[in-house]
C-alpha cells in the first residue's frame, strides 16, 4: 500500500505506513532533509510545511491525512530565486544556528498569504509557535515586515 | 607547474570532505609543529594548514564549530583581511580533530589573573599557557575563545600565505615581492601583468614563509565592518547539512532509551517494540536500550514500548534531596577563594544585609536534538556529528569500539545549537556503539525531545550565601560563598558515557571558573570575599552558556542590587561608582546603557526598570530591562544593552549574539526549571522546559563599545547579566526581591 503526495510539484509516493507523521516521510523516505524534527508533539513549529499554502506542523500530521499539495522549505523559492521571505531572512541575517528558519519562514510565508499587512501584534500571534532557542526573533520580525512590504509592492 | 586543477594528485581529506586539487597553506608552529591533519595524498605539507587555494577561490578550515554564533564568518573575514580575496570567493569547512588546532585561549583563561586587569605581561603569559592546550590536544569550542583565540593567528594565517604566494609570482616575473601588490585572489605587479593565486600556488607551497607584519587595523576592509554570513543562504533554503540530516547510501535509523536515572537496568522487555513493525532490532546497550528500524520515527516509537526496570540513581533522588546535598557543602572549607581583598569576614560599622539565593537545574535543549551518524568496518571508524569537541569524540568513539584514534574519523557538521552541550560526546559513543552491531551499515540515530531533556549535562543547580555591609551610601564588605558541583572538574573526571561512580564524583582541587560573575567583577570595594564550596554529586553537569557565571553574576549582581537599596543610593550610579578607580571600559558600558534606556528620567506607575551588569570572557556587559504591568502580568518591554568587546570584529554579528544570548538567559530567568523526582528529569519537552517565544521576547537597542585593550569574548556574554537586570527590575516595579530563580515561580508573566 502507497500514499501518494505532491511535494514541491513532484507527484511522489511514500510506503510508509499511513499513521506515519509526514515529517518522517519527508526526511527519512524522500530526503527532503531542509524540513527539521524539533520536538515531534507540536510544540516548536521546527517542522512547519504547507499544504495547499496553510502552514501545518508535519509532526503531528500522518501522511495518510494529507490532503492537498505539500510545499516544503525546499520548494519555497522558485528554483534559484528566493522567496520574498528567503531574501528578507537574508537581508536581515536572521538565522544563527538556523536550525529552527525553515519553520520560522514557512509560518512567516503562511501569516503573509493571509495577512498581507501584519502589524506587531498580528506576527506575535502567528508566529508564537515557533521557537528560536538562539533568540532571532528581533530581527524575524524586522524582516516579515520588510518581506510584507516587498510582496505588496509587487 | 601549473594550475591547481592540474594537480589532482593533492587532494585534502578535512574529515571525510575531500577538497580537490589545492594546496595548503598554514600559519607555523609555535613551538614545535603539531602534525598536519589536512592529509595530502602525498603527504609532505609540513604546515598546519587553516587554507587551501583551490580552482574555484579559497577554503578556510576552521577548527571552531559553528553553533550558530557566527564564527566562521569572522574567522575567514581574518584570513580574507590579510589574504586579500573577494568574500564570495570564500568557502568555510570544518576542520578534522587534530592537534594542530588548539584553542590555546581557552587554557590560557585557566589562569589565576583577574581578567579585566590583564596587562601586557600577563596578556603574554596568557598566550604562552595556551601553548599548553596544544600539548593536552584541546580543540575545543566554548568559553567564548574563538575570536580571542583566532585573532592574530587567522591573520597571520593570511599574511604568511598573501606573501608566499607575492613571492612564487615574484619568481615568475623576475620581480622583487615587495614591488607586488594582491587583490581579490591576484598578485598584480606594477606593470598591470596579473598572476592569480591558483597560478602560483603550487610553487608558493614550497617557499619558506618569511616573518610577516600584521596590517594596521585602520587598513582593515573586512574586519569591523558587519559581514553576510557564509552560512546564511544554505541555512535559509534548508540546504544547510546538520548532522541529524545526513543521508547515506543503505542507512538504517535509530534511537535510544538510556537510563534517565544514570545507572543500569535491571530488566527489560521488548516483546511489545518487537511487534511493531519496521523493527530491525533492539539492541542492550546496558544502562539501556536501542532500536534500529525503517524510519526514526518507528525507532522512537519502539524504544517507548520497551518495558524496562531502571536501577536507582546514585544521586540524591528527588529536586529536595539534591538541593540539601548542595546546602551540605556549605558545612565543609571552601575549595576554592576567588578573591580576598581586606577584611570580609570583620565586623565593619554600618549597615549587614543577609541573603540567600538559589538557582535550578537547566537544560540545554538545543534547537536541534542530539544524533549522531556511525559506519563502523572490520578497521575504521566514520562519526557524522555537529560537536563542539572533535578531539575528545575521536578518542572516546575508538575507546568505545576499541581502535586506535587514528581508524575513526570524525566530520563535523553545522549544529543547531550547542550551548556547551555538544562539547559532550555521549551521542557519538552510543551511535559507535549500535553501528559495531550492524557492520557496514551506516546507522544514524536521533535521540527524542524526552531523550534530550532527560539525558542532559544539566547546568548546575547552585546556592549562594551573601553578607554585605554599606556604610553613609557606600559599600563597605561584600562577603561571598557559593555551593555547586564543579563543571570543569566534573567533565575532567566524568567518563563519556558510563555512570559515574562516587569515587569519580569525590572531587579535589579548585574552581575558580565556577565563581564568574562574583570573584572577578571589576569593583573597588574595600572588603571583598569569594569563596566557593564544590559539591561532590554523580548527578551529569555540563557546560552551558557562561555556566559559571549564569548563576554567579545573577547571585552578585542581584546582591549589589540590594546593596545598593539598603545604601539608599541609585543602583546605576552605585556600579558605577565602585568601577570608577578600577575598569574604566565596565564604567563606561553602564553609563552607555543609562544614556541609552534614558535611567533617571521618571517612569509611568506600572513601569519600572533594573540595571543588570556582569563581567564575563574579557567582556563587561551592562543591560537595563524595562517592565510593565499589564493585567496583573508583567511583561518585558525592552532591554538596552552597552557591551565592550575589545575590537568589534563584526558589528552585526555581535549585536546578534547579545540579544540571543540575553534571551537566552532570560528565558531560564523567566521560566528555565529541571526538577527531579524518582531521580529522573521531571521535564520532558518544550510544552514543561519552554523558552521565551516571539509575543513574550522584548524590543532590543545595542550598543557596541570598543574601549578595552583586548579583544573579548562574545557568545556567551549576554546571559549573564539577564537574570539579575530582571530581577532589579521586578524589585523595581513591586518592591519584592525574589533570591530564587526561575522568576515565574514569585512574579507572573505575560
Ligand atoms: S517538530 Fe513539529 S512542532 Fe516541533
Ligand atoms: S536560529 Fe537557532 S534555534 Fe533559531
């Protein structure tokens, strides 16, 4: 028995089985490695991903239950180009270790596609469930703002 | 002759990477060279070598594990300064465990000097003692060494290379070294001819490096100035390679369940795990368990299934029992006196405060869990493991599987936080140990979020007992004692991995490293004690951000704090007074951070602030926090910090690691608590050992001073003064003083 998924537009198929969270298919089946176990109870948002544009915690999800097509941070830039997202994380030199970014920037992508104008209080809602243990969060706020105005400017 | 990517045959194994056809450069020994760990197939390069030109531009390796502080930004930025190549021409790996990179300012700190008086001589005492990191192999990251330590030899690195390379192309265009000049990866001579550095590298490599000048700091291009990281893309794309996302060809994944008690089993039983499937085996590790199987989830999954009966922890077995063992060792003579100055323990007129402080157990918990990948074969040894001590894996991996050194190689990898934990190398004897079982089969295993909580080195718990004296608003005596078990002479005695035994945990000697934050703060106070009593306990403690001074500079600072109050005198001013004859780069550090948080100016009722300030790895740092009350909760609006570092070498990169690691230290002041019971960490993942998020963090203003005469260190310098900055603080803003961390346990927060 197979699950199949789209991931990154690839149309792939997991043999795990279907309880098994989609984190654990996307690292140690398919090699999407860019996707981080943090914590595996979602509680650390280390292992956010989209499915259909929604930020989802791939922890807690089994990849029998997806439903829609799973972007990861390895698909969150358009081939070389970065995201508006990547390139105001690089703007801002946000990441330290890194290891907690690419959930941080799929959750950031998430918070933006619905709310194109965050103020301070609306990214410390969407992103409260994302840790930094390195305490970048100064600067990932500075850059989902820089990031917001770059989408809006088009 | 010819251009490096001719000369396949000198191909640099760092680790397992191998780096093509390029030739080595090094800065030179010291005393006698250490062996060069950069293999060249030919095995002749006699240098200890920190560049390889190759065709592509340069690689640097560095000895330094990037936790995520930055260093091997401004360790090629050394190199580059001195080299002249382009920034982008520049590739960063990490080094192999090898004797030739010693930290030799990590030794050279184990000195009895008070730091922030280091003159020249003592600056050179300090610099030969580091030769004696060499001799004990000490490849080490922690201390916040890593700038301090890579300063002049980077550049030197750079220069001896920039002027061999002047002198090869000399050669060729019969010209006089001095008569060349280098750019971005050139030697250009005055007739605009160019030869680049792959051009003549190979004949440089045999040229005898001349003695070389370091540049003039005002000449400097890359240094001092705030540089994009070499990591920053592959970390922002997820290319970057931790080493819980190595991938090898027919690898099988693993986890364990050691004992959270730190000794053996009794029993166990794992027919239920067994079942499951996608099993390929349990394995006794004997003090516990392991499983290998199709994915790491499976594997996580099965050692929870195994029934197992744990034999009882030698430590005291509860959070109370081992708060009474450390309390004990106030009844015995200090170990260690870290200061002495007058008469502390005299009668002095004026007014005694009394006080009592304690600190708990903390986690790590880094970001990225702890793992390791191992390929074990009939005579070698491969180890994949982000760590901040290669040397001491090496030896502790080939122990394990009963090799020489030499069969185990070691790649280290980019970490997802260290904090002093992964200097440890538990993880990799564990992976070493399930891979002798599977022969030929890569197995990599990744330990849980419980596993990592409950198998931790913690931070110490710690408690201190204070008496001070002022007199007509001045301090008079300060008299300290502190108890906690030593980290440095723990980690001395403590096996990699087997339980430590009574025997191993009845330390002698001193720690003077265990009373930072207390012993060497740059005051004039007349009377001025610090004593320290180690506890001798079997419960695993480890390093941790500033460790020592985590818990010392929140007992002290908090302390002076209250000094301060009872002296009915402005806390700012009162610090500033008592560093005024004696440092003035700490004076002017607190009276930036007054300038900046605005201090006297009155604050609205429900606000208030605290002054924090601690002296740590050659840097006096200075925050002020702000509070306010909202709805009963108080939050943490903002914190100002002053820092002096000697040089700034890269401005960003050191606002960075202020603000991260003042959140660091705010988290555990806020709400960082390990407690025992059934001697096991109670806690077990971030939803009961959390840290402050994004909605709790505060707004950050830095400002970076560049007064003191040495370069200092960076890292871990923004902890300390955390905690006591938020306690003053809290005092500030509803006249209770809480001695007891974590701060939720007296004050509630947003
Ligand atoms: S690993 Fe999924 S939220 Fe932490
Ligand atoms: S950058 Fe290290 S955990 Fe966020």
């Amino acid at each position: 028995m197979t699950v199949k998924l789209v991931v990154n537009g690839d149309a792939l198929e997991s043999a795990s089985a279907p309880d098994t969270p989609l984190l654990w298919v996307l690292r140690d089946e398919f090699g999407l490695t860019g996707t981080k176990f943090g914590c595996g109870v979602a509680v650390c948002g280390a292992c956010t991903v989209h499915v259909d544009g929604e930020a989802m915690r791939s922890c807690q999800l089994p990849v029998g239950d997806v439903d829609g097509a799973v972007t990861t941070i390895e698909g969150l830039s358009d081939g070389e180009t970065l995201s508006a997202v990547q390139t105001a994380w690089v703007a801002h030199q946000v990441a330290q270790c890194g290891y907690c970014q690419a959930g941080q920037q799929m959750q950031a992508a998430s918070l933006l596609s619905d709310n194109p104008q965050p103020t301070d209080a609306d990214i410390s809602a969407a992103m409260n469930g994302n840790l930094c243990r390195c305490g970048t969060y100064p600067r990932i706020r500075a850059a989902i703002h820089t990031a917001a105005a770059a989408l809006r400017e088009g | 002759m010819g251009r490096v990517a001719k000369i396949a045959r000198r191909t640099f194994l760092v680790g397992s990477a191998a780096v093509a056809g390029g030739v080595a450069f090094g800065v030179y020994k010291f005393v006698e060279p250490a062996p060069n760990p950069l293999n060249s197939s030919e095995g002749r390069i006699s240098l200890n070598a920190f560049v390889i030109i190759t065709e592509d531009g340069v690689t640097l390796v560095s000895p330094k594990a990037e936790m995520g502080q930055g260093v091997h930004t401004t360790w090629a930025a050394l190199i580059a300064e001195e080299l002249d190549v382009d920034w982008k021409d520049i590739t960063v790996i990490h080094g192999p465990p090898a004797k030739a990179y010693y930290n030799s300012a990590l030794f050279g700190m184990a000195l009895p000097f008070k730091d922030y008086k280091v003159n020249d001589f003592q600056q050179a005492m300090r610099e030969f003692a580091g030769n004696g990191a060499k001799l004990l192999s000490l490849q080490m990251t922690g201390g916040s060494t890593s700038m301090r330590d890579g300063f002049e030899r980077m550049r030197l690195a750079g220069a001896t290379a920039r002027e061999v390379l002047k002198r090869a192309a000399g050669k060729r265009l019969g010209l006089a070294p001095d008569a060349l000049e280098t750019r971005d990866g050139q030697v250009i001579a005055p007739d605009g001819r160019t030869l680049s550095y792959q051009d003549v590298a190979v004949e440089a490599a045999d040229i005898n490096p001349p003695s070389v000048e370091l540049r003039d700091p005002s000449t400097w291009r890359y240094l001092g100035t705030s540089l994009p990281r070499v990591d920053m893309e592959d970390k922002i794309t997820g290319k970057a390679m931790y080493s819980i996302d190595v991938v090898l060809e027919g690898m099988k994944f693993a986890s364990v369940r050691m004992s959270p008690r730190r000794q053996g089993m009794r029993r166990f039983d794992a027919s239920a795990a067994k079942a499951m499937s996608g099993i390929d085996g349990v394995i006794d590790m004997g003090e516990g368990i392991a499983v290998i199987a199709d994915n790491t989830w499976i594997a996580m999954q099965a050692v929870e299934a195994v029934d197992i009966d744990w034999e009882p922890s030698l430590y005291p077995d509860t959070t109370a029992g081992l708060m009474q063992e450390i309390e004990a060792a106030f009844d015995a003579a200090p170990n260690t006196v870290g200061r002495d100055d007058g008469t502390a323990d005299a009668d002095h007129p004026g007014q005694e405060l009394l006080a009592e402080y304690s600190v708990p157990y903390l986690a790590h918990a880094t970001m990225e869990p702890m793992n390791a990948t191992a390929l074990f074969t009939d005579d070698a040894l491969s180890i994949w493991c982000g760590n901040q001590s290669p040397t001491s894996i090496q030896s502790a991996c080939a122990q394990e599987v009963g090799f020489e050194p030499e069969q185990v190689t070691v790649t280290t990898t980019v970490m997802g936080g260290g904090f002093g934990r992964r200097g440890e190398a538990d993880v990799a004897v564990l992976a070493a140990r399930i891979a002798k079982k599977r022969p030929g089969v890569p197995i990599k295993l990744t330990w849980s979020r419980e596993e990592d909580m409950r198998r931790d080195f913690y931070r110490p718990a710690a408690m201190a007992r204070m008496r001070g004296v002022v007199n007509a608003g001045q301090p008079v005596a300060v008299d300290v004692s502190f108890a906690a078990s030593s980290v440095i002479l723990q980690s001395r005695a403590r096996p990699a991995l087997t339980p430590f035994t009574v025997e191993q945990a009845a330390l002698s000697g001193s720690d003077p490293e265990g009373l930072s934050g207390a012993h060497d703060q740059p005051y004039q106070i007349p009377n001025y004690r610090v004593r320290g009593h180690i506890v001798p306990s079997t419960l695993p403690i480890g390093y941790w951000r500033a460790v020592g001074a985590s818990f010392g500079g929140f007992f002290f600072d908090s302390f002076i704090d209250e000094m301060a109050h009872a002296a009915g005198r402005d806390p700012l001013a009162f610090r500033i007074d008592m560093a005024r004859e004696e440092h003035a780069p700490s004076v002017r550090v607190l009276e930036a951070v007054g300038e900046m948080s605005n201090w006297s100016a009155a604050r609205s009722a429900g606000r208030a602030l605290g002054v924090g300030f601690t002296y740590s790895f050659g840097s006096p740092v200075a925050q002020v926090v702000e509070v306010v009350e909202e709805d009963g909760a108080i939050r943490i609006a903002k914190v100002w910090i002053a820092a002096d570092v000697g040089i700034a070498l890269d401005p960003g990169n050191i606002e960075a690691q202020l603000t991260g690691g003042c959140l660091f230290g705010l988290s555990a002041a806020v709400m960082g608590e390990v407690t025992f019971r059934d001697g096991e960490a109670e806690q077990s993942n971030f939803y009961d050992y959390d840290a402050l998020r994004m909605g709790a963090a505060p707004a950050f203003d830095v400002q970076i001073l560049e007064n003191a005469p040495y370069i200092g260190g960076v890292g871990e310098i923004g902890t300390p003064p955390a905690a006591p900055a938020l306690g003053n603080a809290l005092f500030a803003l509803a006249g209770k003083r809480a001695r007891t961390l974590p701060f939720n346990q007296s004050f509630s927060f947003v």
